[in-house]
C-alpha cells in the first residue's frame, strides 16, 4: 500500500509498505477521507520524530474484520480515533479523558495519511463510530477537529451571554466562533489574514480586526467599553499571549488552544488581584468525539464550506505546503486517488 511519510513541511513522500496485518479484535480500514490538522505543520514539534505517517483526523470504509469484533461489519463507514483513554483509571474515573496516559500512548497503525489502517483493539472498542449513511466522509474527518475546540470551551465555561475574543481565525478559530455564537455569544476575531478575517464573519463572528491593528482598546470600543469575558487563543505567535493577556476582563478566563513554542509569561500579581483563569486544552474525550459527530449531524455547525480543499492522496505534499502557507486555504482534507479525477 501507499503511504504519506512526513520529513518536512516540504518534503513528504509517497512510500510503498505491506497492509500491515490485524489481529483478533481489530480492524482494517480503507482511509477515504484524512485531514491535514495544523499541528502537522508544527515543523518545530513534527520533526523531532521524523519521518513519521501522520494523519488523525481519519474516517473510511472497513475492510477486513478481526475475530472477535461483533459490533462492527465489513462495508462499514467509520470515523476513528486516533487517541483512547483505558476508561479504568482516576482520571477516567472523573471524566477527566484526556489527562488519562493510555490516551497519549496509543494511535492507530500507520497513521491517517496511508491507504490502510490497522486499528488497534482499544480504539476499535472506544474510538470508532459508525457514520450515518448521509454524511460525506471529508466532514466526517472534521470530527476529531470540532471534538477539540468543543472540549476547549468546556474547559473555560463558555456560556450565552459572554463576550469571546477569538485571537487566530484559522480552522480552529472557525470552529470556535461557529460553536460560541451556537451558545449565544458575542463574538469579536483577529487574524493576520485578511482572507482569514472574512471568514471569520462569514461563519458569525461580530467584529473582526487585522492583528496588527488590534488592541484592547479597539476591543472595548466595540464592545460598550469592556474587555472580553473569554478570551481563545488559536494562534502561536507570541503577539497572540500579549494580546489574550491585555484583552482579558476581571474574572475572565483565557483559553491556550494554541501555544507558542517557547514558554508563556503572564502577569501574575495582576491576574490574581483580578482573579483570572488560565486554561489549556489538549486533543478530545470520547463524549467530545460523539457530541461532535452529532452536531454535524443535525447541521448545526457548517462543516462542508470549511473545507476549501479536498486533495488527492499523490498531491499530499501540496497539501501541507497550503496549510503550513495559510494563505488562502482553511481545511485541507486527503482522499485516495480514485475518489477525485
């Protein structure tokens, strides 16, 4: 089979390896749909362990079965989870998924970005679900994406009624502004982009501002003289930090979806007197994964018109060049040669 190895940003190559072989209890999946996430262009963290198959965000056809597997069936189309918990131990326990060390551990066998999928029996019991038949598999690779930012929010309590600061407005920002405006918030985006930005409004965000442009006061000037109640941060320049750390209203809490590279430095004698939560959020739960594949479901978010590019599999490296460009492009998604012309 052919698959994706990742050297660079620049220089991913197709490679022959064998289908690699499924034991009892797991499965092997045909991939039709993969997206390119914009940690896989985090060159600074990806090459540290190349050449690698990435690819997580996947979903496909099963192909053959393990013994054992009941619940599942040939033919079947499946989003799946790269990351599982083991459901057993205290951070499980306490809901807490994502602190849990079998998630960070585990993946499915090679990657996303290859023909074939060997998954692994923990992911085939807690991190596949069954695709509902009117669902294009290119959205269903979204799910993992949606699962992230809709577990961010849960960490930072955001409710109708809040003012957002969106500081990114790329597909995670996207994601974030549909998801606050669903819960009934004020919604206020910067990005560098100008692209970028009229998305932002595209997909619901109030008021917009170029990054370089933007400032706390410009944020209270269309917001009746207030600071932001929570403050999301999909990007990782350090501009990004300064402008979550100014921007942030008393009580309020600030979210690092993204990071920069080096560490963050915040003004700690002012947050305390302020009383202001700094959250972080990292990958999905498994009630993420399904709360997200239920919303798309029902269109409460718009998945399809996020997605600007749909790439064959041997057209991969064009792929990670426009994400790692971000230019004029917001979800890139993979699929075999055979499915596009």
């Amino acid at each position: 089979m052919k698959v994706a190895v990742y050297y660079s940003n620049s220089d991913v190559r197709i490679e022959e390896r064998p289908v690699p072989p499924i034991a009892a209890g797991e499965i092997l999946v045909k991939m039709m749909a993969s997206g390119i996430c914009g940690t896989d262009v985090m060159q600074w963290y990806r090459q540290q362990k190349a050449p690698r198959v990435l690819g997580h965000e996947m979903a496909g056809e099963i192909v053959d079965i393990g013994e054992g597997v009941a619940e599942l069936k040939k033919g079947d189309r499946v989003f799946v989870s790269h990351h599982v918990p083991c459901f057993d131990c205290r951070y499980c326990n306490s809901g807490n998924y994502t602190a849990c060390d079998a998630l960070h551990k585990g993946n499915y066998d090679p990657g996303g970005f290859s023909e074939y999928i060997r998954v692994p029996v923990a992911n085939v019991k807690h991190g596949t679900l069954l695709l509902p038949a009117e669902m294009k598999y290119e959205d269903a690779a979204m799910i993992e994406p949606f699962a992230c930012v809709l577990l961010g929010q849960k960490q930072v309590a955001l409710e109708k009624g809040h003012t957002v600061l969106v500081i990114g407005s790329g597909i995670s920002g996207l994601l974030h502004i549909q998801m606050a405006k669903l819960k009934g918030a004020t919604v206020i985006a910067t990005d560098i982009n100008e692209y970028r930005l009229s998305k932002a409004l595209e997909f619901g965000a109030d008021h917009v501002f170029s990054a370089d442009k933007y400032s706390s006061d410009e944020l209270r000037r269309v917001n009746g003289g207030e600071l932001a109640d929570r403050v999301i941060v999909c990007a990782g320049a350090k501009q990004a930090v300064d402008a979550a750390v100014s921007s942030v209203d008393k009580r309020g809490r600030i979210l690092f979806f993204a990071v920069p590279q080096g560490d963050i430095s915040i003004p700690s004698m002012t947050f305390w007197r302020n009383e202001i939560t700094v959250a972080f959020s990292y990958g999905a739960g498994p009630v993420d994964l399904k709360e997200a594949l239920d919303l798309i479901k029902g269109g409460r978010v718009n998945i399809s018109k996020m997605i600007t590019h749909v790439l064959p599999f041997s057209d991969i490296e064009k792929g990670f060049k426009l994400v790692a460009e971000a230019e004029a492009s917001l979800k890139v998604v993979i699929v075999p040669d055979a499915s596009r012309p």
